[in-house]
C-alpha cells in the first residue's frame, strides 16, 4: 500500500510520508510524491483524502512534464477514502478563505474586514450570499446616455455609499444577452448627477450594443444601454437580508458590510469568501498531453473570478464569450426583426477547473459548487476526456464546457442552477469540437439555454442523446432546451445529431425548444420530445438554415412555416400532440414512451 497509495488528512504534517498513519496535511504535497513515484508505476497510483476541507494557497496544477500523468498504462487517481462504498467520506477542494472578525452595527448589519481581497460572493454556511442590489433603475424624470456613462436630473445618485463599487447590470440588452459594467465615480450638484463608467468596458459597451429589435412588429422598442435593469454593491441597496456590500473606499483595507438572513450569525458561522481563480488546471503540449489521470468524489469549490474589475465590466455576447474589445459587425435579423452588432472576436469566460491538450482524463462524480466563474472547462488539444456522473449548481457562469476538443464524452450529469451572475451562460457548452458526444445528462432550472453546441470550420460529429432538459431560458429569451448554431461538419455522416432528448418547459417568450441558428448545416434531429416552449423549433433564420432534417420528433405545437418549409430543410414523420394531456398522449405511444422514459440520468458507478 506505502507504494501505491498516498493518504491526505487534514490532521497530517507534509513532513510524513503519506501513510495511513502518518498522512500528508495537503493536496500539493500529495501531488509531490506522486511526481516521484510516476516514472516508475507499476499499478494505478491512488491519493486518498480523508474527511475535511482543503484551503488551497495555490491552483493545484497537473502538468505532464512534471510527472502528473500516469505512465505504463496505469492511472493517478485523486479521490476521498472509501470512494464507491457506503463510507465514501466528504472531501471539499476549495479556494476560499475564512473571513473572521464580524462585528455588528446598530442597524442590524454585521462588518468584517479583508485586507485587499475582493469578493464578488460569500458563503456563508454553505449557502450563498449575493451582492446587494437595487431593481429601482437610475432616479429622475430625465436619464441621458452619454460618451462618459449617464446624467440624470435627479440629485438621488450623489448619496449612495461606495460610488466606485457600484456594478450596472443589463439584463437582456441583446434578449439572449447580459452586460454588466462599473461605476467609476457620481458627482453632481442639486439639480443633476453626473454618473461616469469605468473603462474601457464603456467605451467597449457602446461600440458594441447597437442595433435595432422590433420583434417583428415593425416597431423598435428597445434602447441598449438606456439604463441599468439592476444595480449592485452599494450600502444603500443593502436592505434585503441575505445581502452583502464590498466596501473599498480605503485601498487595501477593504471591508465587507453583510445583512444576515434571520436565522444567521455571522460570527457563530463559517463565512467563506471565494479568492482563488483557479481551483485545479491540468495541460500538456500536442506532443506530451497531461494523461490518464482521475479526478473522483470530490468537491471543488470557492472559486473566484476578478475579470470585472479588471477591465470595468463583462460584456456578454453569446454562450460563455464576451467582448473584450476590437472589430465589430453588423447582422441583420430575419424578418424585418431589426438588427444587431457582434464582435468579430471574444473572449471565452474562464473555468474555475479548467484542463488543455491533455488525454484519457476522467472527471466522475465530483461536485462543482459555490464557483464564481464557469465550473468546468475542457479546452483546446484535449482528447478522450470523460466528463462522467458529476453534479454541478450554484455557479456564477456556464456548467461545462469543451471547447476545440475531441473525442470526448459528457454522460450522466447533473447541471443546475448555473449562471447566477453571468446570466446567458450555458449548461452545457460544445465550441468547434469534433466526435463529442453528450448523452443521458439532465439540464434543469438554467436561466438561458441547456445545451448549445456552435459550429464552423472545426467543427463535426456533435451527438446529443437522449438528455432530460426542462425549466431552460429562466431569465432570457431567444434560446433554446438545446441550440445549434453554424455549420456541423461537411455531410450528414460528419454532421451533428439531435436524438432521443426530452425538452420541456422552456420558459420565457420568443424561445424554441429545439433551436437550429444562424445558418445551422448539417444537423439531424430526429426523435426527440419537446412541450412546453414558445414554438418547439424554427425554421426560418439568417442566414439560413442548411440541410437540417426534422424526423420522428413529437411536439406540442406546429412549426411556423411547416407548410412551406425551406428547400434545404426536411420535415418528415413529425408528430404534433395535443398541449392538453400531452404527457398522457406521449405514454400512449410506444414510440414516445420508450424516449421519455430513456431521457435522463441513468443509476451507475461513474468512473
């Protein structure tokens, strides 16, 4: 065992040798006696954490030329003691620290200094704990837009505490898009309040929310950037229990003020601030990826992400992308729906576990919770990766995402409650992949689309099977349960697959549940359920769709056009149920029966 088996414990010393004795204190000086002992492996090397969890100093960073792969044929596993039995112990991997020193205020509000940290979030027992926000919009009868950020008539503004912390949220300035961007300063006199943005994401901002939407009534009702949908981090919003304000108004002596809920103490309570970015990274080069390495049973979480402050806001485009400045491009909608600019390029939003060009690396049965940026990121160069029986919730941004890899598979997931800051993050994300599959996962509670696969030169063989979707497009519109944009691959052999999923309750209006984008090619969709969504899918987008072929599916509802469909889309052996008693239609039917009741998370031991 002393060789093939490394113990962690949160009672060890890093001076022992990993005995079950004498355990290790942590990951990292696990992670050194592994680097020793892979050259010459002989069987898979295990590293065992006993119960606790582990404040990470440092990202815990997998590197094939450092001997963190495993060699021979044989793996390095990372799991808690007794993973796979009854007495699998819990074990949390997490980048936060422990904010202590809480004192309470007259008015009810508890007070905690932090030095120079800047949290976005706060956990406080395991539960999150949000900014304050204010959904009153910016004060007077006249608010101007302007090159520098806002004036309104309205004296109100000049009062509110920690101007250089209040953060702008944009809710649907695109329908499938939020932007968030930061006040710089508010001046003012009695009779109108300069409001000035930070930049460049202002500037950013401007160049790049501009168009026209009239959702096909001719008539443009819409502003981008007229003014803030909510407003955050500011004393003066810190009025709901259960919120919290970053006060930095002294550099490096920054302060959190927190209103607990009613059943909270603070000082009684684990209070955890998220600071570490990156929780677990693993990479390799095209010639020498990280490999067979085993990521088990663990809980990852506490990650944070300082993007915003950086460059003064988060400009969100489309999927897991915003806009970091450059080119820009107009797009005209369909229609005469108006139209819309786009950056030429963007910026993917980071995973707080993220791997690159590394192979036949599993990650099963692990939690990804309480994380500020995106979970899970399977970047460029990866190849045969298993992303297999995990659960991810309470994340700022997107669940998991591949992008530029292949031959990967995603199966038996739980993704939930995903993109609590950053709202048009995804699910499930494929991004100029090639051969992934994504099968029996269950997306549910996300506030835009479940999964969304994007397409282009790369881009083949996408096959979504038989996943349970529901309760999609919570907060934004113009998505889908699943959505597919650009071309798939070169013919049907090498296209995209849409089989076998169950889509339902896709929520907010102008949705589809099935949703084939921006000049899709090369898709079959066939045999899938989809109720309860504004129109289960489209057929006419710009630029149009390309040999897409619709077969098999059942639905509650005709698709617009279906009598005249496109030459290049194929409509064929569709079945449309009544939305009354659709669930009873569907038991009825062999056919639908057997893809509901396939739908979904299958009971297994992952990994």
């Amino acid at each position: 065992m002393a060789d093939t088996t490394i113990i962690v414990a949160p009672w060890g010393s890093d001076s022992s040798p990993g005995t079950p004795e004498r355990p290790l204190a942590t990951p990292a000086a696990a992670q050194r006696l592994v680097r020793e002992r892979t050259a010459t492996m002989a069987a898979d090397l295990v590293v065992q954490f006993r119960a606790g969890t582990y404040l990470l100093d440092d990202t815990l960073d997998f590197q094939a030329g450092q001997g963190d792969s495993g060699t021979g044929g044989h793996r390095v596993v990372y799991q808690p003691h007794g993973y796979g039995t009854a007495e699998q112990e819990e074990v949390v991997l997490s980048g936060g620290r422990v904010i202590t020193g809480w004192e309470r205020s007259d008015d009810g509000t508890w007070s905690a200094p932090i030095g120079d940290l800047e949290p976005r979030q706060l956990y406080c027992d395991g539960r999150r704990i949000g900014r304050a926000v204010s959904t009153a919009g910016l004060p007077g009868s006249s608010v101007t837009k302007t090159e520098f950020g806002y004036v309104t008539d309205s004296p109100l503004p000049q009062e509110w505490a920690d101007a250089d912390g209040i953060e702008f949220v944009y809710t649907g300035i695109y329908p499938w898009a939020q932007a968030r961007c930061a006040v710089a300063q508010i001046t003012g006199d009695a009779r109108s309040t300069r409001i000035v943005m930070a930049q460049p994401a202002w500037d950013w901002a401007r160049r790049l929310y501009v168009g026209e939407w009239n959702g096909g009534d001719g008539e443009s009702s819409w502003e981008p950037l007229a003014g803030p949908s909510e407003m955050e981090n500011s004393r003066t919003f810190l009025t709901e229990p259960g919120t919290f304000v970053l006060d930095r108004s002294v550099p490096g002596s920054h302060v959190l003020h927190y209103l607990p809920r009613p059943d909270e103490r603070p000082d009684a309570a684990v209070v955890i601030a998220p600071v570490l970015e990156t929780l677990i990274s693993g990479s390799g080069t095209a010639e020498r990826p990280l490999a067979d390495l085993t990521l088990r049973g663990l809980t990852f979480a506490h990650g944070a992400w300082s993007g915003i402050r950086t460059t003064g806001g988060h400009l969100h485009y489309h999927g897991d992308t915003h806009y970091v400045g450059g080119e820009v491009m107009e797009v005209v909608l369909p229609a005469g729906m108006g139209s819309v600019t786009v950056p030429v390029d963007s910026e993917q939003l980071p995973a707080n576990v993220a791997f690159s060009h590394a192979a036949r690396v599993v990650l099963a049965a692990n939690r990804f919770t309480a994380l500020g940026a995106g979970a899970l990121g399977i970047g460029p160069g990866c190849a045969e990766v298993i992303v297999r029986g995990n659960t991810v919730d309470d994340v700022s941004g997107s669940g998991i995402t591949l992008r530029e890899a292949r031959d990967c598979l995603v199966e038996d997931n739980l993704v939930h409650d995903i993109g609590a800051e950053y709202r048009g993050a995804p699910a499930i994300l494929l991004a100029e992949t090639q051969d992934v599959v994504v099968r029996h996962n269950e997306v549910h509670h996300v506030p835009h689309a479940g999964v969304v696969v994007t397409g282009g030169e790369q881009a083949r063989g996408a096959h979504i099977i038989a996943n349970l979707i529901h309760h999609t497009m919570t907060v934004l519109a113009d998505g889908g349960g699943v959505y597919v944009s650009a071309p798939q691959g070169s013919s049907f052999a090498s296209g995209a697959v849409i089989r076998g999923n169950v889509i339902r309750d896709t929520l907010t209006s102008y949705n589809f549940g099935l949703y084939t984008d921006y000049g899709a090619a090369w898709v079959t969709i066939a045999g899938n359920v989809v109720h309860r969504g504004d129109t289960p899918v489209v057929l006419e987008v710009a630029p149009p769709l390309r040999d897409v072929v619709f077969i098999g599916n059942f639905w509650d509802d005709q698709p617009a056009g279906q009598d005249d469909p496109p030459d290049t889309v194929i409509l064929a052996g569709n079945t449309v149920l009544p939305k009354e008693g659709f669930e009873q239609a569907l038991a009825a039917d062999p056919a639908s029966a057997d893809i509901v009741a396939s739908a979904g998370r299958r009971s297994r031991q992952a990994g």
